[in-house]
C-alpha cells in the first residue's frame, strides 16, 4: 500500500487511499512536460508523488512568471478547470521528471458522493488552495525580495535543491543575480 505524508488535517485510512488510488492513474511527466496546458480545459487533480512541478502565468510579451511550486505529495491543480470546467489561465509544467496521481473531476466528484470523510480532504485541500494563492498574492504586494525569500524557504523546504535557480528568481519576481545576493546575505547571516 501506498501512503502519502499529506498536509492537511484530515486524516485518511488505508481504505481512503486505496479507494482514491483505483480510481487514478499514476503517470510519469518528463523535464518540462506539460501537465496543464493555458489555454485548454484540464479538469484533473495531480498528487505529485515524486519530482516537482511549476504553476506558471505568461504574460502577453512572452514573460514567465511563477505563482506556486509542487514537489512532495503536494496536490496542484488548475482552478478555472476544476471548478468551473473554464480554460486555465496558468500553465502546470514539470520541472524534472515528475511521477503524479492523476485523479478527474468527474472521478473526484464520485469519490466525494460516496466517502465524507474524501469528500472532506478534498474540501480542505481546496480550501488550503484559496488560502495559499491569498497568501502569495499578499507576498507579491507587499513583502520585500528578501521576505519573500525568507518566505519561499519556509514554505518549500529543501526545494532549492531541486529547482534551477532562475526558477526560484523568477517565482520571487527578481533577477537571478540578485537572488545570489540574498542567499550570500542569508549565508554570512547579514540578513
């Protein structure tokens, strides 16, 4: 039996699991694969079980901005597409070779219907969604390069040892440079 160390409150039994694992379908994404496309309707759930995956927003002139990380057993998803059956408005792109839980709308909805306490995580996971992208919008207002830094290596824990660090400059919203400033700063404790 597979098991996932899931941040959320909710805890769930083998049954759980093993009911939400015969209804998904386990696939392995290649470095920069696409598991959500902007633009086109995905309605899918993804478990990331082993790698890690980049939410991203590309502006009209081409620029890639960075709005959330997965890696972990962290669940992504594309909200437009889940909620609304809409067109995604950001891209889910592995960032190296990512192995995933792919679980459908359709499927998730089945599993609520039947299972409270899925229905339940599912609710919470959605709800930790909201508050995430409330937070990281928060961030990109008001804190400074330097806390949002302070901020990332909180959240994502070990992360910088599997992603490029252009990545992590462009999800801080600055330049790789002076990302190398912040780590010096943070390393020779002047920060």
């Amino acid at each position: 039996m597979i098991s996932f160390e899931v941040p959320v409150s909710i805890e769930l039994d083998s049954k759980d699991w093993d009911s939400l694992f015969s209804v998904s379908i386990s696939k392995i994404y290649k470095r920069k694969e696409f598991l959500v496309e902007a633009g086109k309707v995905n309605q899918s759930l993804f478990l990331i079980q082993k790698g890690a995956v980049k939410k991203t927003y590309t502006s009209v002139d081409g620029k890639e901005s960075i709005f959330e990380f997965a890696y972990n057993s962290d669940w992504i998803f594309d909200v437009n597409g889940i909620a609304e059956g809409q067109k995604a408005s950001k891209a889910i792109q592995a960032i190296k070779e990512t192995h995933a839980y792919v679980l459908n709308r359709e499927q998730y909805v089945q599993l609520s219907k039947h299972n409270i306490t899925l229905k339940l995580y599912f609710d919470k996971i959605f709800s930790k969604s909201l508050l995430k992208h409330e937070k990281r919008m928060k961030q990109l207002l008001a804190y400074s390069a330097q806390d949002r830094y302070k901020v990332f290596q909180k959240d994502y824990p070990g992360l910088e040892l599997l992603v490029p660090q252009n990545q992590i400059a462009a999800y801080l919203g600055i330049s790789p440079e002076f990302l190398s400033v912040l780590r010096n700063k943070r390393l020779s404790g002047r920060d």
